[in-house]
C-alpha cells in the first residue's frame, strides 16, 4: 500500500494506482537508490524501516512519501561526500536518509533524485536506473556529447576535492538524461585519479563521437593523455566549445508570466517580468540577438510586509532589466561575458535595493528586500541566476527537478554536513533566508549562476512560493505539467492553471508562475565543424578559469559596460605553453573574483510578517552566513576579503590553543561550538571580518584544501608541525566555513598568491 500525499488525505491506496482512491490526487512514487556493502542483496519485496519496500535490489519505493524521515543522528562517512557537494546537485543525488541493513546490520544509504526513470506508460510501477554514458553516446548529437563531457570537466576538482572523482571514471555510475550527466552513487577512492586517465576512457568514446567534434576530441584526448593539460584548460576549452557550436543553433521560445494577489493576502508582493499577462514567442539564435534580443524572465518575492516588499520586488526587476537588455540584444557573447552579466545585474539590483533601505533609514526587520530568479534563453543556452528560495524546475517527459537550491537555513546545514537535508527542514528556523536581495552590501552576496545546454525539448517553471510550498509541484506535476513538454495546450492556459491550483492548494501567499517552452524548429541550421587544431588557450597547471571572468565577445562588437571586444576565433583544444598574456587575463579575473564573492547574507525570516532573527552556523559556498553590514566591523590590517592564506608556525606562535575553525555562530558567542583544527598547510580563504561588542576581532575562513594526513613518526622523519591539540580536535575539510579571533590567525598564517587547483581546492570557482 502506498498512502497519498495530500495533507487532508493521507488515505492508504493498492500500489497499482494512479490517483487516491479517496481525495482523487496523484499518488506521488519516490524512488530511492540503496548504497553500502549489502544493498545489492535486498530482497525483493522487503520493508525497511516499516516503510520503504525494495522494488528491485537497490532500488525501494517510499511508502509514505508525505511524512518525513526519521532523523539520521550518526550519518555514514558514505554521506558525507553527497552532503559537501551539494551545489552540484544537478549530477549528484542528495541523501534522503539511512536504514539499517536486515543481513548485516550495517548503514544503508538511501538517495533520492538518483538518476532513475519511472515507468509510467505500464501498469507495473518501477523505475529503471538512466542509460550509462557508453550505451547513449553512439545515438546521441554532437551538442549532447560534448554536454556530458563538459559537466564532467566540471565535476572533476570538487569530486577529486572529496576523494570520489573515481566516479567519473566508472561507465556503471555515470549515466546521461537528456543533456545531463547524473552519478547515481559517489564512489570513494584512496587513489586520486589523474587526467590521463580520464583521457584513456574519454579515448575509448572516440570511434563512436559525432563527425562534427571528432577531431577536436581526438586532439583533446591526447593532450590529458600526455598530461599537458590542467583542469582548467580542459573546462575552459570545452566551454569555447559549447560556445562555438551553439551559437547558430534555433531554438523556439514560447513564454508566459503571471502573478496573483491570492486569495489571503491584502497587496501582491511578488513581481513578474516580463509584466504578469504576457505571452510571448521567439525564435531565438545566439548570432542573430541583435534582430530577436534573448528572452529575459524573472520572478521576485518581496519581502516586508507592509514596509515595502512589493517596492523591491519591482525595483529589483526594473534594475535587473535595466543591466540584461543590452546583453540580451548582443550576438555571439560568451559563456563568461553572460555569468558575469547576469552576476553584475544581481548585484547592482541588490546595491540600489540596499541604498534605498539606508536612505529610508530602515533597519533589521525593517528592510525590505526580495528574493530573484532569472532565465535569459541565449540561443540554445539557457542562463539561471537565483537568490532567495523562489525556485526553478526543468520538466521532462519522465522527471520534474528542481535546479535551485533554496538560500535558507536548512540547505546551508545540509551542504556543511550538519545533517541530512529532510532533516534540517524540520529544525526550527529551517526556512529562514541567508541571502535575499537589499538586506545589505553586495560582498555579502553570492548569487547563484548557472548555464543549461538547450538539446532537447524541454519545460521550464519559475515560481514564488505560493506555488512551490507544501511541495505542490511535485504532487501535481505528472498531471498537470508533463503533457506540456510535448507541446499539448498553450503556456498561456496552463500558467492560468497554475495560478488557480496554487491558490487552492496553498493560498496562503501571493503566488507568481512563469513557463518556458523550448524546443528545436524543424529548420535549425546544421551544426559546425569543429577544428581539431591546437589554438592560443592556457592549459597549463595554475591557469584559471571561472564562469565570472569578464571575457571579451567574439561578435566583434561591444557589449555596453563589459570592455572590448577581439575578433571571432576558431574553437581548438587548449595548448601546454604558457604565455604572458594569459597571465594577465588571470590576475585580473582573480581581482574580479575577489569583489564578487565576498561574504554571505544576513538570517532573516522570508515569509513572516513578524520575523525571527535565527543564529545558525557560518555557511558552505552554497550561501554563506556572513555578519551583516553595520555590525561594527573594521578593517583587518593587510588582510583583505578574497585572500589566500596558508597555514604555518612562526616564532611568535602560541602553543595551538586558538589554532581552531569555530563552527558553530557567527562569529562564536558561546562555548558549545563545533570546533575543527587547521593543522600545518591548510590553506584557507579570508571570507569576512567583524569586531564583536567585546571589542573582539574575528576573521571568518574557508577551507580551500588541507594536507594529507601525516605518517607515525620515525626516527628518519620529523614530526607533525601542526599545533598541538589536546583535545583530538577533527580536522578541519575542504569546504568547512567557520571563525576564528585575528589575534590566533596572525602568528600561525601567512599570504600566498599560488593559484593553482591543487593550492586552492574548493576555492576554485565552480559557476560554470
């Protein structure tokens, strides 16, 4: 028996159902993927936990999707890995939680949003596991094939980072939907794979690769083969890549924007663009945006009650435009030029935001603010910016998913390993916002930036909350969303819909929708060739690259407010030599890098006329918890936000007492913190900075990458430098965010300006 989902419902149903017999829902079918040393051996047919019943072995069905799971107090060092890398959940599945295994008695993992396609189309429900790369490569375009590389080359320094980019080199775990690469399990290995072996199973792929990238995969696999090329000149050239093919791809745009009062609220807060009631259709192509500018939509959810959320719900969007039509009306810009546009408008909507709150002299829960969600469809590129917990779903024949992470308590715990994400959501404070546009300076923010290669039809939903609470989308989707991909009825009719069904359902907000509909024209031109010849790209180790690079286009015109321009060059596999110009372009997008990600967002409730302040832990590169502006900081000497630092004994040193990350408050107040130890070359990046009433200076650091750990002493090697701990302190991992008081860091620390991935770890950016 599987019980409905519907809150008033909850009624048991025969497994073989479509809708509650009773309340006449959905039924909504979670699938969950089993990992550990004995998921293989389930039995068909059992039960774990009184609740998940195993469908095939590793495969179970949640009995009682609506309830949540009973919390994990001791998560395997298994889950950890899917926890750190969380923001890359676009591939990897998030732990849902952890049963005890009826043969040995040992943790089992259980995931969900594995990469598991439903059967709808029979009267057995089940799920099957997604094709694996191998067995889709042969049948698939060359716009699909070097999508999956891509997100591989992304993948490969955060999994390294965690000891699991093995995974990337097991064909069983690596599997492809659509033009997405999704892991069903992370894999741990002792043994850190280099490029070259991703080379030789890249190699392999070669015979079957599409003629219009064949030579220029040939090139490239031969170049991480002789280990001539860096992580970063690997994901630099096949973005270029990306760029280069997509850029005469078609694609045909229908979009619709609604935003409702709903049936309780007393004004409408959110806002739409463009304005609620429109319905548009383009065909859009990369190098003809100057004749068919790109579609902008945005939705925001203001918040502030009667202060002023519907003001900054729309001064949001007025400034968010104000910045993106001219890029939108710009031919052939590149993948940087866009991530960095789309950053510079979110910041720039979150200063004039921020002024207006400190002109109007409103203060703490006074400020109004709003939450962004942002789509520009650039030929067959579709850019996703987002801030707040509004949220984006990409729907499927078989899957809706959710592509943002919502900026709140519970996301933030769960990406530092606090606990599992279903379980955070049940901790008090668990959706209070840590970032939201107009709450403070824009170094505290970090917008989220995201590029999807448009291959295949596809649906795309932007929504407040009036719609995504109580999970309404994933309950109603299959119905109400699914046919749509196929392009039955009109976005226009269905975001209507939707406005009706969330004021039914929910009812309790304001609630604005916005669809998207893409899909291929008959007569989209043939794609290009792409040359296999060696061109001038930084591939050595130390290069970097970062989707917030300022770059120049390739159209040969400029782009107003983004620099110049150089003239159109020809995709080719990156090169080993180094050159000084290239140097340069490093520096100065590290200088860029610095001003953009700077701190976090000040905790502030999203949804309740008469918010909370809630003291959470600092937060991971997902949406970091920083000390709002105003609270007294000061300036830190020499050391400024974006510094590498390195950690080192001097003279001066005391004896390790203070050498500790303070997990547990911004910056710690109390005694009952979790604590973390920086021993002798952890690197770290300064984060933020704030004096406390006492007069206390604190530095908030996050980890970028730590030593390995070292070997028993001998009498032929010296023993670890690292400060004492007396207490057996944890190490400290990559990712980890906490403080520590200035006065602890300056004797032990020193400035590094070495760049390289291996240096910098997790504080590689990760936007592309």
């Amino acid at each position: 028996m599987i019980h409905c989902s519907n809150p008033a419902c909850r009624v048991a149903n025969e497994r073989d159902r479509d809708m509650c017999k009773s309340c006449h829902w959905p039924l909504v079918r979670r699938y969950l993927w089993a990992i550990g040393s004995t998921a293989s051996a389930l039995e068909v047919g059992t039960v774990l936990a009184s609740r998940y019943e195993v469908i095939k072995p590793s495969l179970l069905l949640d009995l009682d999707p609506a309830e949540s799971p009973l919390p994990v107090e001791n998560p395997a060092a298994i889950a950890l890995p899917f926890l750190h890398l969380a923001p890359f959940h676009r591939s990897i599945p998030r732990p849902f939680t952890q049963v005890v295994s009826p043969h040995s008695g040992e943790p089992l993992l259980l995931l969900e949003d594995a990469p598991l396609k439903p059967n709808f189309d029979t009267a057995q429900h089940s799920a099957t596991p997604m094709p694996t790369l191998p067995e889709a490569w042969p049948h698939q375009s060359a716009l699909h094939q070097l999508s999956w590389l891509w997100q591989i080359a992304r993948l490969w320094q955060p999994l390294r980072d965690e000891s699991v980019a093995t995974s990337l080199l097991l064909w069983n775990l690596v599997r492809v939907d659509g033009e997405d690469v999704r892991l069903l399990s992370l894999q741990h290995s002792d043994a850190s794979p280099s490029l070259a072996d991703l080379g030789q199973r890249w190699r392999a792929l070669l015979p079957k690769s599409a003629p219009e990238i064949r030579s220029y995969l040939t090139a490239l696999t031969e170049q991480l083969m002789a280990q001539t090329l860096s992580a970063e000149g690997l994901l630099q050239s096949l973005t270029h890549a990306l760029e280069t093919l997509t850029a005469t791809a078609t694609r045909s745009v229908e979009f619709a924007t609604f935003s409702d009062q709903g049936p309780t609220r007393q004004r409408n807060e959110d806002a739409c663009y463009p304005p609620s009631g429109t319905v548009d259709h383009r065909i859009v192509q990369a190098q003809h945006a100057a004749q068919t500018p790109a579609p902008i939509i945005v939705v925001c959810d203001g918040i502030g009650g009667h202060q002023g959320g519907d003001v900054a719900s729309n001064l949001a969007i007025e400034v968010v435009t104000r910045v993106l039509n001219p890029l939108a009306a710009t031919p052939n810009l590149t993948h940087a030029v866009l991530v960095e546009g789309l950053q510079r408008a979110v910041l720039e909507a979150n200063r004039v935001l921020s002024a207006r709150n400190d002109q109007d002299q409103r203060r703490a829960r006074d400020r109004m603010g709003t939450t962004l969600v942002v789509v520009v469809v650039y030929g067959a590129r579709l850019y996703l910016a987002h801030l707040g917990d509004s949220r984006a779903y990409r729907i499927r024949p078989h899957s809706c998913r959710q592509l943002t992470l919502d900026d709140d308590v519970a996301a933030r715990d769960s990406r530092l390993g606090y606990r599992f994400y279903r379980d955070a959501l049940g901790q008090s404070g668990a959706g209070a916002l840590v970032q939201a546009l107009g709450m403070g300076d824009s170094q505290f923010l970090h917008p989220t930036v995201e590029m999807y290669p448009l291959i295949e039809d596809g649906l795309f939903l932007l929504c407040s909350d009036g719609l995504s609470d109580n999970d309404l989308v994933e309950r109603l989707w299959q119905t109400e969303l699914r046919s749509a991909v196929q392009g039955s009825g009109s976005v226009e009719a269905l975001g209507k819909r939707l406005i009706r069904l969330a004021n039914t359902h929910n009812g309790h907000d304001n609630v604005t929708v916005s669809l998207i509909r893409v899909t291929t024209p008959a007569s989209s031109p043939p794609l290009p060739t792409l040359s296999a010849d060696i061109g001038n790209w930084e591939a050595a180790t130390g290069s970097s690259v970062g989707a917030t690079a300022i770059a120049p286009t390739r159209s040969g015109t400029s782009v107003p407010g983004l620099g110049s321009t150089v003239p159109p060059q020809t995709v080719r596999p990156p090169r080993s030599r180094r050159n000084s110009t290239g140097g340069i372009l490093r520096l100065l997008w590290l200088l860029l890098l610095v001003g953009i990600l700077g701190g976090g967002g000040w905790l502030w409730r999203s949804r309740n006329s008469t918010p909370e302040t809630v003291t959470s832990p600092p937060s991971g590169s997902l949406s970091p918890d920083a000390v709002p502006p105003g609270t007294g900081a000061r300036p830190l000497g020499e050391l400024a936000v974006g510094d590498v630092l390195q950690i080192q004994v001097l003279p001066e040193a005391s004896n390790g007492a203070e050498a500790h990350l303070l997990l547990g408050a911004t910056p710690p107040g109390a005694e009952a913190v979790m604590r973390r130890s920086l021993p002798v070359g952890t690197v770290v990046e300064v984060m933020t900075r704030q004096t406390t009433p006492d007069d206390e200076q604190w530095v908030q650091l996050r980890v970028c990458q730590v030593p390995a750990l070292s070997p028993e002493p001998t009498p032929d090697t010296a023993p670890d430098a690292s400060p004492p701990s007396a207490d057996m302190t944890p190490r400290a991992q990559p990712g980890d965010e906490g403080w520590i008081r200035d006065r602890a860091l300056r004797p032990i620390a020193r400035q590094t300006l070495d760049t390289s991935p291996t240096q910098q770890g997790m504080c590689m950016d990760t936007a592309l």
